[in-house]
C-alpha cells in the first residue's frame, strides 16, 4: 500500500508544479504585450528625437563658427566684458549637450568661479552621455526578449488546441506569437540604429566641449569676469600687453639705500612723467625692444630737480 501511495503523490506534486508554473506564464502574457507596446513607443520617440538632433547639426553645427566665438569670448573676458562673452558662448546651440553645459559653465563663471570646475563640468557631462545612451541600450537588449517571451507563452495554449481539434484556438495564439516576435525585433532594431549614431554624436560633442575650454582657458590664465578670488600664482593675461618697462642704473655711483629710493621714486612717476621715458633699446630677450627709464642723478638731498636737465639733451643728465 505504501509502494502505491508514494508515486501517486509525487505525481500529484509534480503536475501541481507544472500547472503553477503554466498559469503563472499565461498570467505573464499580457504585461508582456503591455511592455512590448510601451517600448515599441519608446523607440518610436527616440527616433524623433535622434531626427531632430540630427537637423541641428546639421543645419546648425560649423566648427569654425565654434572657434570664433569661443575667441571672441575670451577677447570679451579679457576686455572685462563678461556679458558679451556670455552672450558668444550662447550662440552654440546645435546640441542639447553643449547648450547644457554652456548654461552650467555661465553659471560657474557667475557665481561659484571654481577655476577647476569646467573640467569636472565637462567629465560630468561625459557620464551624462553614458546615462542617456543606456536608455536606448536597453531597448536594444528588453526588445528581442520580449518578443522572445511574447512568442513562446501563446504558443502552449496553441499546442493544446491543436492537440483538441480546436483550429480556432490555435490560429488565434500563433497569431499574437508571430506579431510579439516582429515587435520585440523592430524595438531591437530602432535601439540599436539610435544608440550606434547617438554614440558618435556624443563623442563629438565632448570633443567640441574640449576644444572650447581649451580656448577659452588654454593660456593659463584666469579670465576677467568679475571680482575674481585673487590667490598666490593668479595671473591676467591681459597684462601681457603692458610694455616692458626696463630701469636703468643711476648715473653716478651711490650707496644702495639711495639707489633703491631713487629707482621706487622713478617708478611711481613713470605714467605721470612720459617726458622721462627714454629711447627704446633691444634686450636679449626676444630681440623685442623695451622701453627704458633713465634715472635722474643722485644729490645728497635726494632726487635731482628738473633744472639739473639741460634741455636739448633727450632726457640725460648734464
């Protein structure tokens, strides 16, 4: 009795399994379909919008236009016209990605103006670009397993109505299995084209970002746009343009402490005294010539008075 007993119930546990697992895929049909519809949307929108990214760029992207206004926006930093820069760098809205991390970078400039904090924008940005291409990623791995899963769950009630004679019963499963299968494909397939050229734009566009701050910010300078954080090492390039202003040596010998006053008081009236400034003479540096400031001789009250100078004499001391 117990011989017979015991196949009986592990007969009954294992058609208990196999029916639990069979309701639980028919009961899965339907949110499959559900999701196979809403990812077949999905595609369908990032398609349009692949569409429209690429009428901008290629009604409005130029690379040259690119690195004129980026020149020109740092001739306005240097200028000390921080608005008209902004207003260059707006200029470039051929893609979604730069027009967005132009936005974050005029807002750095005009509030934070962390001179390390366009780089960490721009590989921000790079990771922003990864995390859109997953979208579309994904529907290139969830199309084809839903079509996959959307063909084999009708396809035991299919089987079944076969098996009873009933062809309507039949027809009508094998009907939703083929057409899931053609619309797990097709969501496959739209992902896969969209990722593929998504993935070269995005890799443009962080090239173009790149090329921007490095000429915006590639001179090693800090750029004029406001009250800047002035700390040790800061320097303008805007200064460059200064002439070099060389001092001569006193023109006859005294103790230190009187050459250093008389070359601090020659140096404070350089811009107020433009008849003192002498003939320009080439240095060694560059073979540029620089301007160079005789100093007046040397009394023992000091500074010599203008009527130590002979006129007629281009500034040299009698």
């Amino acid at each position: 009795m117990t011989e017979i007993v015991h196949p009986v119930i592990a007969a009954t546990v294992a058609h208990g399994i196999e029916q639990t697992i069979y309701d639980i895929s028919r009961m899965l049909l339907y949110p499959v379909l559900i999701a196979a519809l809403f990812c077949l949307c999905w595609a369908i929108v990032e398609v349009g919008w692949l569409l429209y990214e690429l009428y901008l760029r290629v009604r409005y992207r130029d690379l040259e236009a690119l690195e004129i206004r980026a020149l020109k926006a740092r001739d306005a930093f240097a200028k000390g016209q921080p608005r008209r820069a902004y207003k260059y760098l707006q200029e470039n809205t051929y893609s979604t990605v730069v027009a967005r991390f132009i936005f974050d970078l005029i807002r750095n400039y005009q509030t934070e103006r962390i001179a390390e904090k366009p780089l960490k924008l721009l590989q921000e940005y790079e990771f922003y670009t990864v995390k859109r291409l997953e979208k579309t990623r994904i529907l290139v791995r969830i199309g084809p397993m839903l079509g996959l899963m959307g063909t084999l769950i009708p396809l035991a009630p299919a089987l079944t109505g076969l098996a009873e004679g009933n062809t309507k019963q039949l027809t009508d499963n094998l009907k939703i299995a083929f057409s899931v299968t053609v619309i797990g494909l097709l969501i496959g397939g739209l992902g896969f084209i969209v990722s593929i050229v998504r993935d070269r734009f995005y890799q443009q566009d962080i090239s173009d970002l790149e090329y921007m701050l490095e000429l915006l910010e590639g001179g090693g300078g800090r750029l004029r746009i406001g009250p800047p954080r002035r700390r040790r090492g800061d320097r303008d390039d805007s200064d460059d343009d200064l002439p070099d202003l060389t001092l001569a040596a006193p023109t006859d010998g005294r103790d230190a402490a009187a050459a250093a006053a008389g070359a601090a008081a020659a140096a404070a009236t350089v811009p107020s005294t433009p008849g003192r400034v002498g003939r320009e003479t080439a240095t060694d540096v560059g073979d540029e010539p620089t301007e160079v400031i005789p100093l007046p001789p040397f009394s023992a009250g000091g500074l010599a008075s203008d009527d130590s100078l002979a006129p007629g004499h281009d500034g040299e001391a009698l």
